[in-house]
C-alpha cells in the first residue's frame, strides 16, 4: 500500500508538468502494442494540473534532438520525432489516461513494458486508442521509476538511470533552465520557434535526491 502511494504521488508529480508544456508545445499500435490488442489498467486515474517553469536563456543550448535520440525506455532507443512505431511489441497501450484534448486531436494512455506500467504517453492526431497507428507521434513521455521491471533499465541516458542523484544529472548536462519547488526537478529546455521543448528530471519520491521520472516534450 505504502508503495502504491509513492507511486501514484511521483506519477502526479511528473504529470503535473506535462500537461502545461503540452500546451506550450501537446497516444501505436494496439492492446495496441508495438503492432495491436486493448487490456484495461486498474490504476486510478492521475489528478492533471499545470506547473509555470520560466525557460532561461542558459538552456538554449540544451541539444534536445541529441538528448531523445540518446534515450532508452526499457532497453528501446528513442528516435526523434517519437512515433508509436519505434516500440517493440514488448511495449503496449494499456488504457486511456485522465487527459483527451478533442480540439487538439490527442490523448493520453497509461504503457505497459511486458505487462508492467511504465507510464504515460500522450499520443496526437487521435483521440482514441484505437486510432493509435505506428506512425502516430508521441508529443510527450512521462516515465517513471517502477521496481517490477527488473530486466532491463526502465529508463536510460547516457549512463544516468532512475535511482542516481541530482549531481549525476548536473554532472552530465551541467546546471538546469529551471528547477522545480524544493528542487523537486530539473528542468532542461530550448525554444524552437513558438515551440517549447522539454526534458525534466524528477525527484524526492524514492529519496530526496534520487532520480525517479523522466518528463519529455516537444
């Protein structure tokens, strides 16, 4: 019980931020898996509220491009732009997330790795999972730390991993844009035209300084 509380306030937490910078930037395949079939998720659906994190004119330099296509979600190497096609069959569409944006065409659904939730993708250009294609784009993955998935790093980049510090992602991107309540997060950033894209590290769920979520959004 303890644990599913943890997970649930680090899912919240994590969430909180997308939902804002999907507004200022934005769920294939079926169960819909890397190819196709929908099992349900008995997890609550997550309470979206919007966070205000200033860009500053230091993460202009940020490489957002290099940083996704560095990332790996349960040993899969993101490619950007990120569409549902790049996942494996091992990756699935376990069930429609709290947030739909009908005027926007997008959705948001819980992903499951080998049966297990690893988090929530926001898919656009549908509005239903069985939309989901392979060539739909995902505009934002919020991953977080899940101890039921032992095979493989559930999140990877550049040798960080969820569990290590706030110093190894200093160490490794250098000082963040912007960083969340109680350094709750470390905000990476650029500006492309009207475009805000974002890579945040979370933290404090797992311990006070460790790494435990990953936000990217574009």
């Amino acid at each position: 019980m303890v644990f599913k509380e943890k997970k649930m306030k680090l899912y919240t937490a994590l969430f909180t931020a997308a939902i804002l910078l999907a507004s200022l930037a934005g769920c294939g395949k079926d169960t819909v898996s890397g190819s196709s079939s929908v099992t349900t998720n008995s997890t609550a659906a997550v309470t979206i509220t919007e966070t205000s994190a200033e860009p500053s004119s230091e993460t202009q330099e940020f490489d957002f491009e290099a940083a996704v296509n560095d990332t790996f979600i349960c040993g899969q190497r993101l490619t950007y732009p990120v569409k549902w096609g790049q996942f494996s069959d091992d990756f699935t569409v376990a069930a429609e997330g709290a947030f739909s944006d009908a005027e926007r065409n997008k959705i948001s659904c819980f992903v499951n790795y080998k049966g297990k939730e690893i988090g929530v993708f926001i898919f656009t250009g549908t509005t239903t999972i069985e939309g989901i294609t392979a060539d739909t784009a995902i505009s934002i993955i919020d991953v977080r730390a899940t101890p039921e998935i032992t095979d493989v790093p559930v999140y990877s980049f550049r040798g960080l991993e969820f569990h290590d510090k706030k110093e190894d992602v200093t160490g490794l991107l250098g000082e963040p844009g912007s960083i969340g309540p109680n350094g709750s997060s470390f905000l990476y950033d650029r500006i492309d035209g009207e475009r805000r894209k974002v890579y945040r590290f979370s933290f404090g769920t797992l311990g006070e300084d460790d790494f435990d979520g990953v936000n990217i959004v574009y």
